[in-house]
C-alpha cells in the first residue's frame, strides 16, 4: 500500500523517538489512551509509522511554550513519519489537517515543522497541476529568454479604474510582461472591479492589437467562491489571461475550485506566509508549503526576493526558487514570483546563486519611483536582468545603461 511520508524538525523535553510514537499516534488511530476498536489489526492498517528519528543538538531553553524542561534540556530531532494513503485518499485538506493539524497543539513539543512531504505517485495521476506553468506564461507574454518583468499597481488602493488603466497603458507602453493588483484591493469603493477590468482590459487589448504583446494583468479576484467565478468569467470575456488569489485566505478547496477552471494563469499570492514560518521551529517550509498549491493547479507562486524588504533570508529565498523547479510528477513547474523591494541591482546576485531566467520579476517602487518615470523603470530591469545574464557587474552595468545608472542613483544605497 502506498505511502505519504512527512519530515518535521522538532525540538522536546522528553525522549524524541518517544516523543514522535505521540506525534504518530495522535494523528492517526491513537489518542492519549488506549480506546476500545484500537486493536493490532487496525493500527497495522491505519497507524501511522514512525520510519527514523536523528538526534540534533541540545539546547536549554524552549523554542517556544510547551512542556517543562525534565531535567536534560531540549533535544532537537528530524524526524519522518509516514501514513497510509487509505488513511486521507487524495483529498487534500484531510492530508493538510494530518500532517498540519493537531500536533502543533501537542504538549511534548516545544518546537515543530514541516520540512518536506513525499507524496505517493498516484497524486500525480489524480491531480493535474498547473494548467500552463512557466512555459505557457511564456507564450502568454510573449517572453521567450528572460525573466518576465513585473509590476504590482501603486497606490496599493485608493486609484480608481481610469487612473489604474492609464497606468497600465503607460507600463505596456513601457514593454512590461506583467501587472498586477495589489492583494489589499479586490473591489474598493471607488474602483469595483467589474470596472476595473473593463478599464484596464480596454487599454491592454488596444495595445495587444497594435504591437501583437498582449500584457498579462493579475486581476485579484480573492473572495467567496460563486464571487470568485463571476469574477473568473468576467476576466475571461474581456480577453485577460490572469487571476491573482491569496491563496492562505481562501484555503485549498477555493483555490483549486478556481485553478479547476484552466482558463487563466494563476497567479498565487502568499501574503500571510510569515504568520505560518517565520519561527525556525515552528509551521511549514517553503518546499512543503509549494507541493500543495502546485496539486492545486497555480501557475505563479511569490517566493520573495534577494536582499528583500522582508524578514526572509537569502538562502531561504534561493532553496524556495529551486522548490518549484523542481518537478513534481508529471506536473508543469511553476514560475517562482521575486518580489518585495526588488530593483534592477539585486539582478545580479539572484542569477548568481540560482542561474535561471524562469522567474517573474517583480518590481513595485524599482518601476514607478525610478527617477526618469515608470517606463524608464522597465527598462532599467531589463537593462539589470540581460548584464547579469552577459557576466557583466553591476557597475559595468550603470556604465553602460543609461536608465539602469538612474536606478542605481536611486536604489544604490540599498543593495
């Protein structure tokens, strides 16, 4: 029979492999005492398996509350356990709420994370995955040997449709691949997003006509499910190519209810993530977090960006980019969305630690605060992306660039 396997960091007072028998217990067949029905036979069948446990360090101090220290401090583990595929068939939010559920609450932990899932091969068999991945973004935008470049729409909210699509129309001019809404504007009191579409779509498709570039616009349309699907058409019939979810607050059903639509690229937005890892010993890692939404069906997945505004580590932006490059099954890969405080001058070090133009590239203020205007702010990261992949230095790069020496005036302080 078939298995899924988990891997955890964990950290407990008390002895781990006994500590990873509860882990195991509590989220299968087990409880905190033996009840009558749990007999051999069904725990043979249905119980989880602890498959190893290697001992880390020790430390005297608790990641986090949880059970008193037993006099030997905390000892730190990676640990995998394993179920049964008859335990959660392939319905996704039962595997999420096995191997992401309770044991967070369980007393013996004092630190707890989900490091890496391997899931069965008949996952890849009843999922699709993405319906157009990186190379049908390509097709999309009409991009072939570089990263796609990418914009999100400031003001984060307060524009209405008329001022967004004159945006827009100035960055298509520009020769952006991608625009999106911000996550915080779904359909504001002075820009509903019926007329939102309409008024960008208009301009996009006015410029898709003249030059055969059609822009790819994530148009948010984060909500309930029967909203989401009037919004999902109403993109469809207006000639857009993308959706944009946050795909932590809808939860995996409403996700893949709209990823099952394979009409548009999806474009799927994390906000919230460092409410779910921030904590080194707590939550999810990045390459366990992605395989779900890639069983969903996403195309895009934010993955933040080097030298980023945020909290996140270079390394674990890097291991996040290989994550969806990886392949999973016989799924399309994803395109790992670099965003979050990004300019033309982190360029050169993101294609040096991943060696890859399979990315969306997403510059906010790098474009509309570039000191010659947004057009000179897409030309700029071009100018970046096409010295980094020439072997040249940034330096060499603002000598000769014209709008990429303007951005390093600009942004240069801070690379």
């Amino acid at each position: 029979m078939e298995r899924i396997t988990a891997s955890y960091y964990i950290e407990t007072p008390f002895d781990p492999e006994d500590a990873a028998k509860v882990l195991a217990g509590e989220q299968s067949s087990g409880t905190f005492v033996s009840v009558p029905g749990e007999t051999e036979e069904l725990k043979e069948r249905f119980a989880a398996k602890v498959e190893s446990v290697e001992l880390l360090e020790t430390v005297a101090q608790p990641a986090i509350p949880g059970a008193t220290d037993r006099g030997r401090g905390f000892q730190r583990a990676n640990v995998k356990v394993s179920w049964s595929i008859e335990n959660t068939g392939y319905n996704i939010p039962v595997l999420i709420s096995t191997l992401q559920g309770n044991l967070y609450e369980i007393t013996q932990f004092t630190g707890l994370r989900l490091m890496d899932i391997q899931l069965p091969a008949s996952f890849g068999k009843h999922y699709k995955g993405p319906a157009f991945g990186v190379n049908g973004c390509r097709e999309l935008t009409s991009v072939t040997d570089r990263p796609l470049i990418g914009t999100i729409i400031k003001p984060s909210i307060g524009l209405t449709p008329e001022d967004t699509a004159s945006l827009a129309g100035t960055l298509a001019t520009a020769g952006i691949d991608f625009i999106k809404d911000d996550e915080l504007l779904s359909s504001s009191a002075n820009s509903p997003f019926e007329s939102r579409v309409d008024a960008i779509m208009n301009v996009i498709n006015r410029h898709a006509d003249k030059t055969g570039k059609k822009v790819m616009y994530a148009f948010n349309i984060t909500g309930e499910i029967d909203e989401m699907l009037r919004r999902y058409e109403k993109i469809v019939n207006a000639g857009g190519t993308c959706a944009m979810l946050s795909v932590n607050s809808i939860g995996y059903p409403g996700v893949k209810k709209i990823c099952d639509q394979r009409a548009l690229a999806i474009h799927a937005h994390r906000n919230g993530w460092g409410m779910l890892t921030r904590h080194p010993l707590l939550g999810i890692e990045f390459k366990a977090y992605q395989q779900f939404w890639r069983l969903a069906g996403v195309d895009q997945l934010h993955v933040n960006g080097i030298q980023n505004k945020f909290w996140e580590t270079d390394d674990s932006v890097v291991n996040s980019i290989k994550a969806c490059q990886q392949q999973l099954f016989d799924h399309k890969t994803i395109l790992p969305v670099v965003s979050s405080g990004q300019w033309g001058g982190q360029a050169f070090e993101t294609w040096r630690r991943t060696q890859t133009t399979d990315l969306l590239y997403m510059a906010g203020g790098g474009i509309m605060a570039h000191p010659m205007g947004p057009q000179a702010g897409v030309v700029a990261l071009q100018q970046a992306w096409q010295a980094a992949t020439d072997g040249l230095t940034l330096q060499q790069a603002a000598t000769q660039y014209k709008e990429f020496a303007k951005a390093v005036e600009k942004f240069g302080t801070k690379n």
